[in-house]
C-alpha cells in the first residue's frame, strides 16, 4: 500500500479558515480522511 502525506500550502491554510468560517469545516475534514485513505476514490 501506499503511503501518502497531504502537503498544506499557505493558501490553502487560507482556504481552510475560508471553509471553516463558511461552515464546511466537517464536510472538508470528511473529504480529507478519504482522500488520505484512497486518493483513487
């Protein structure tokens, strides 16, 4: 199996305080988890 390591970038920390304030905070981790665990799904 492979292993993978997600990379944040400074926009990206942006984007997640965007999201959060945006109330998808939970669908954005849920979305992460999967793709951590099988990024072909």
């Amino acid at each position: 199996m492979d292993n993978w390591q997600l990379i944040f970038t400074k926009q990206a920390e942006e984007d997640t305080r965007k999201l959060v304030s945006a109330g998808l905070g939970k669908q954005t981790n849920k979305l992460l988890d999967v793709l951590k665990e099988n990024p072909y799904e």
